[in-house]
C-alpha cells in the first residue's frame, strides 16, 4: 500500500529547512518517538541539501508506505543530475574522515530504518528513505492527510522564521552594516560641505573629490565583502547547527533508552559537525589576521618552519611530504608565511584522492628579486576552468563536496598580493603545482 502525502521542489537552501521541518511534523503525527523524528529528518535534510550543493534542483515526495503487514513514512528525493559515479564503493565505504566525500549519504544510511539508491549516469539520482511506524500510531485516511496538508499550508512561513532564529549572529553582522553605512553617509555629507567651502582652490577640490571616490569604491568593497561574508555564515554555520542540534536529540534518547551502540554510532557524526564549524571559524579569522600590515617581523629558518607546520596540519600516515634541504632563513612576518604553507599544505592533503603513495613536495629557489616557492602534489588535478577562480573568497572549484569554507586560497591570495608577490597554479591532468613569490630583500644572508 502507498499513500502519497507531500511533494516539495529542492531548489535551495530554504527548501532544505522545509523539508526537514514537514518530515519532522509528519513523523510526530505518526506518533514516532522524538528521537526518531529527529533521526529521520535529519537524513532528510543531509540528502536534500546534496541535491542543492551538487545538482540545484530536485524533489521529495513523502509517503506512507506498508510492506508485510509494516508502515513507514517514506521519503523519495529525486535528482535530474549526472548521477553518483561509483556508488557502491562509499555505500560499502565506513565514516571517516570529516572531510570525506560522500559522508552525507553514508551517515543518512545509518539514520534511518531502510535506505536505498538509484543512480544512473546522466540520468539523475533516487534515494529512499524509510522509517517505521509503530503499530499504535492512527490511522492515515485521504480526509486526515488533506487536513495536514492544509495545516502545513497555514504554516508556510516557518522556515523562514526558523533561519531567522539560527541566524542571529548574521542579523547582528547586518546591523553593524547599515550602522557603518550611516557613518559613511555622515562623513560623504561633510565632504561635501567642505567642498563648498573650498571652490577657490581647484586643485584642493579635486583632491577631495578623488578622497571620496575612493572612499565610495572601499565602502563598496566592504558592502560585498560583509555580502559574501553572511552568505557564508547562512549556510556553514546553519548547516552544521541543525545538523548538531538533531544529533543531540537523536543522541540523549538512545541514551535515555540505554542504546549504547545507537549512541556511539552518532558521535562521530557529531565531531564530524563540530570540526566543520571549527575549520569555518579558524578560517574567518586566518582571513582577517591576513589583512593586518603592523605584524612585527622576525627570524624564521625554512627548515625548521616546515617541519612545524606539517605538525599543525597532521599529513595521513599515506601521504609522503617531500621537503627541500637547502637552508634558508628570512626576516619577515612569520605567521604569514606560516598561513600560506599551512593552506597550501592542508589544500593538498584535503584534496588527494589516492589511499597510498600520495606525495607532496615543497620546493623553493632565488629567482631575482624574488623567492619562487612551490607546493606539488600527486592529486587529482584541477581543470582549466576553474584555476583563476579558486583564488577567489568562498570558492572551491569543482571539489564543493568536501567540507571546505572556500576561503584557504583566498587568505594565500591576499597575504602574497600584500607582500607585492603573485599566486597562480599549474595543473595539466593529474597533479597540482602551487605556485607562490616572495620578496629576496628579506633573505637574510649567512
């Protein structure tokens, strides 16, 4: 027996907060226990949200659904996207890594009673979700599921006030905003009273003039700059925040009903959160330490910072890190330095797709009045149409499916073009040459 009940259209992130809301009122309606609503809807969302990232849209169509005498409220999502390459082999894959890709689909397996996929190349994706019924649970006629349908209808605004709930510290940062957006306004007003009094020097309006223009284009910069910064913010610390909260739930009533094995199963999808946001954070603030110009400089040996940084990063014990033997020491800013091998170097790593003899190497030679400094690893490579763009802050090329911020490159950009120097990548099919300046002047002779 299959009774349909709801079809919503996945097409962004709003639609994602919908649907994990409506399966969570659907399953309560059903009387599933909480932490189950919680469970079920939570896979809900991990899916949908890859129709979003990885295809743009979709669909999910909730059912009721009875095999063998047993009910399930069935989720279907549907795709029309190039479809899973290889599915078996991260279905058969356990979790891993936060940073893994196909982690979505391998801990939504694990959230629900029975899971299945349908993928076919070019053709697109289904991915059934179900999760049982209890056997006291009322009885769902076509009257009963029309008046949930039009009490759903009545409550169409619900998403949109539950990211407003969870996007408190975006409200703040807007608010901030439009406070600095009036002191500009005050300040441009003021140049133009002084304009006027100054009629009688050509040269001295032209200057301010060109001090308000450029003034103009700065705060258009920090209005895309503060833009691109809430959009972030929305979506990676919303995601995982939802994400938490439902494993949270999910968590103490396995605890409360003593499922020890239930409970462990979630905390590695738990730390698989927390570390998400850990990394958005960390590299909220490496992007702004990456703007500061009054950093005092210091002594730092290539040797010995090398060794240091692949500390900090923690390389796989698969992952051979090559590192050159010449010494070289500087005079500079060495947190900087520090962030930009620490980006490259964990880029690398984050991106490798080879399980064994992966290798990285770090080479680096006078060349002028500059140091040329190189990061080169055996990875998968990166296409010619996406090269100029991964510079770019909240880009991450066509890898968006492993957790990054997208910001990693962007702080390398800034940090190097702030030292005068350039950034590019050569890539030609396998593999990826990182390749960044410096400047000589400060080598320190020996």
């Amino acid at each position: 027996m299959l009774r349909n009940l709801l079809r919503i259209n996945i097409t962004n992130e709003l639609d994602v907060v919908l649907a994990y809301k409506r399966a969570k009122q659907i399953a309560e309606k059903l009387a599933i226990t909480v932490g189950n609503q919680t469970k079920f809807a939570t896979a809900v969302s991990e899916i949908c949200r890859n129709v979003v990232e990885h295809v743009g849209n979709g669909s999910i169509q909730f059912n009721i659904f009875e095999e063998q005498g047993a009910k399930y409220i069935e989720a279907i999502v549907t795709d029309r996207g190039r479809g899973i390459g290889d599915i078996d082999y991260y279905l058969k894959r356990s979790i891993g890594s936060s940073n893994s890709k196909g982690t979505g689909i391998i801990h939504s397996r694990k959230l629900v009673d029975y899971f299945d996929v349908e993928s076919t190349f070019e053709k697109g994706t289904r991915i059934t979700l179900r999760q049982r019924i209890p056997h006291n649970a009322p009885p769902v006629t076509k009257a009963i599921a029309e008046a949930w349908l039009y009490e759903f209808d009545m409550d169409s605004v619900s998403p949109y006030a539950e990211i407003k709930r969870q996007n408190m510290q975006l409200l703040e940062v807007l608010e901030h905003l439009r406070e600095r957006n009036e002191v500009t306004q005050q300040q441009l007003k003021e140049i133009s009273r002084l304009n006027d009094k100054l009629q009688q020097s050509n040269n001295d309006i032209q200057q301010l003039l060109r001090e308000r223009e450029e003034q103009n284009n700065r705060l258009q910069e920090i209005n895309a700059e503060l833009d691109a910064f809430a959009h972030t913010v929305s979506h990676d610390l919303r995601a995982p925040l939802q994400n938490i909260h439902g494993i949270s739930q999910a968590l103490e009533d396995s605890l409360k009903k003593g499922l020890i094995e239930d409970a462990r199963m979630l905390f590695p999808m738990l730390d698989q959160q927390t570390n998400r946001m850990d990394n958005f954070i960390m590299n909220i603030l490496s992007y702004s330490l990456a703007g500061r110009s009054n950093i005092e400089k210091s002594t730092v040996h290539l040797p010995e910072l090398l060794p240091e940084i692949l500390n900090l990063v923690r390389v796989p014990a698969h992952v051979k890190v090559n590192l050159p033997t010449e010494k070289l020491a500087l005079q500079t800013e060495t947190i900087l330095l520090q962030q930009v091998f620490s980006n490259l170097v964990g880029n690398a790593i984050k991106h490798q797709d080879l399980s064994e003899d992966a290798t990285i190497s770090i080479k680096y030679k006078v060349d002028g009045d500059w140091i040329r400094f190189e990061v080169e690893d055996n990875g998968p490579g990166i296409p010619a149409e996406v090269r100029k763009s991964i510079f770019n802050i909240y880009e991450t090329g066509e890898n968006a499916a492993i957790n990054g911020t997208g910001l990693g490159l962007s702080i390398v950009k800034k940090i190097v073009n702030g030292k005068g120097g350039e950034v590019w990548v050569e890539s030609e099919g396998r593999g990826s040459k990182f390749v960044f300046t410096w400047p000589a002047s400060e080598i320190i002779p020996d």
